[in-house]
C-alpha cells in the first residue's frame, strides 16, 4: 500500500500527531521545495540531539553555502560553529539582534529550503522578545517553516498567536516539528517523482506484459516507478554506454545480459560482478557480448544492464509480482547481497 501511494505523491504517516502536524505544514506551504531546512536554536543539545533524529528520519539538512558561513563567523561567538544546524549559544541573550541576523542567513541561503527556529522559553518576557527578534526575517522569506519553544515551561500567552497568524507553524517538541519537515520533503521528492514518471516521452518505459518474460531492467523501472527502491543502473547496447552509465553511478558495478529470451543469466556466463574500473567493465562486456552471440546466435538481446555493485551481507531472493484481471504477472526476481 506505501509503494502504491508513493507513487501518486501520498505521505503516509504513522500517528495522529503527524498527520496534524504535516497537514499543518503543509497547509499551509503547499508547494516546498526538495530541498531540506536549516535549523536555528540556541541550545547546543538540540543541535545534537536534531543531526541523530534528521538521520532516522532520512532528513537531508544542507550543508550552508560558503557566504552564509564567512557572514556568521563575523557575529557567533569564536567557539561557536557556523554550520547546519546553527547553534548561536546563549550568546543571543546579551545580543538580541544575532537572533534576527542569523535567521535572515539562513532563509537567504540558496542552499536552504526551510528554516527551522527552535528556541530555548527562558521567562514569557524573554522568549517574546525572542521571537519579535526572530519573527520579522521568517516573514520576510517564502520558504517553510516552523517556531518551536523547547520544553514545556510557560510561554507568553500571545506567542503562539502570533506565529499562527503570520502563517507560521508553532510547535513545544522539536521532535514533531522535524517529522513534519521531514514528511513535507518526501511530499517534494514524491510530488516530482510522480509528475517526472507522468512527463515521460522515453517510448521504452516498460509497461507490463500479458504473458512472458520481463527483462530485469523493465521489471525493475516498474518497482521503482511504484516506490520501490532498486540499485542505481542503466541499460547500455555498447561497451561506451556501459562505461557512461558506470561514471554516472560510480564503481564498483554489475554487467548483466538482458533477454526475455534468457532469464537465467548466471548459468550462460550473463554476470560479470565487481567490475572496478572502466578497463575492466570495457572487457567484460565485449567478452560477455561475443560470448553471449556465439551461444545463443537466434536470441534477441535488449542490452546489457549496468549496476551498482552491492556491498558485501546477508543474501535473500525477492520475488515481486502482480495480480489483474485474472492473470499473474511476474516483474522479476533479485538477489540481494555480495553475488547478485
């Protein structure tokens, strides 16, 4: 059900929690851009504590261009790091204007798609002034975000108002508040995903076949098409094209021969694997190909597939297939691990 809605742009998430709080944001950001936010605090764990929960929730924050950087060395304090997230210390209590200065270099940074201010409450009067500071410089920038006071101390009563009624989401749990930056930048990344696939003019895009063999790269642009994830790779016909799909995903890679006609590859010397440099793919694949038009001379070859060799682990065979209208449809078969 995930992969299906994926590829219709659908977020699914997993409490009620998030599922207010991204409707929330985006309500009220609609159209976020794919890349992730910078966040501001003035509380060196939460820096910490946002870089761990970012990467569980597979939540890119950018590193900061290198203008923002030279302009907040001239203003933190000299053990302070100019860096993504942006921990200003409480250096902000005797300077109230590096709250403003600091937020105004992270909307204007081209590398940034949100900004994320999360603020110790100090007293109510404190933390208003906090945010008057702040909220001048999110107003003035398009791009999401989102307020948040740490903890559950005592806000001044007006603070969330007057987030929520300049637009600006208000939340007391940096946590829920990242969750929800993070759904918002899958809804991008799904949102392109779905209208690049729609956009599509390449006559190969595969479409699933009545009966017969599917090559292995046509099942596996169908699974990836739905969300499913699949090594980096390309279909070449010629020992260039292998090696120019080889520089674009990197080395190691994979060559395998792609016939509907042979589906079992391994067994005719149809697999070449880790291949290491462009030297040796350029051999493998006119040895392959000779091979391959020697043995099986009244075969039609689709190409070759080119792939990301995977690293060295556990091995297990997947099966994915599909259901319609009575009939069963085999989209391929994989080995996950060191020899597939």
């Amino acid at each position: 059900m995930r992969a299906l809605v994926a590829s219709e742009a659908v977020v699914a998430v997993e409490t009620l929690e998030e599922l207010l709080d991204s409707a929330e944001c985006l309500t009220r950001f609609p159209s976020p851009p794919p890349a992730g936010p910078a966040i501001l605090t003035d509380s060196g764990a939460i820096r910490g504590l946002s870089l761990d929960l970012a990467e569980t929730l597979d939540l890119c924050l950018p590193a900061l261009s290198q203008a923002t950087v030279t302009f907040l060395k001239t203003r933190l304090p000299t053990f302070a790091d100019a860096s993504n997230p942006l921990d200003i210390t409480a250096q902000g209590l005797k300077d109230m204007p590096l709250y403003a200065e600091a937020t105004k270099a992270l909307t204007s940074d081209p590398r940034t798609g949100a900004v994320l201010v999360a603020v110790m409450p100090g007293s109510p009067e404190v933390g208003m002034a906090k945010a008057r500071a702040i909220l001048p410089e999110l107003i003035q920038s398009e791009k999401p975000k989102a307020y948040v006071v740490l903890g559950d101390a005592p806000v001044h009563p007006d603070l969330p108002g007057l987030m929520l009624d300049n637009g600006i989401p208000f939340f007391r749990s940096p946590e829920r508040a990242l969750r929800a930056f993070a759904h918002s930048a899958r809804y991008a990344a799904l949102k392109s995903r779905a209208k690049r696939d729609r956009s599509s003019k390449d006559g190969r895009r595969p479409r699933i076949k009545p009966a017969g063999v599917l090559i292995e790269h046509d099942g596996k642009t169908i699974l990836r098409n739905i969300g499913v994830t699949v090594p980096e790779g390309g279909l070449a016909n010629s020992a260039d094209e292998a090696a120019a799909i080889a520089v674009r995903i990197g080395y190691p890679v994979v060559l395998k021969v792609q016939s509907s006609q042979l589906p079992h590859k391994t067994e005719i010397g149809g697999v070449a694997i880790g291949l290491a440099d462009e030297h040796t793919l350029r051999f493998a694949f006119v040895e392959m190909s000779a091979r391959i038009a020697r043995d099986h001379p009244n075969c039609t070859i689709q190409g070759y597939l080119v792939e990301t060799m995977a690293p060295e682990g556990l091995e297990m065979l997947a099966v994915a297939g599909i259901r319609s209208g009575g009939r069963s449809c085999c989209l391929g078969w994989a080995g996950f691990g060191s020899r597939r």
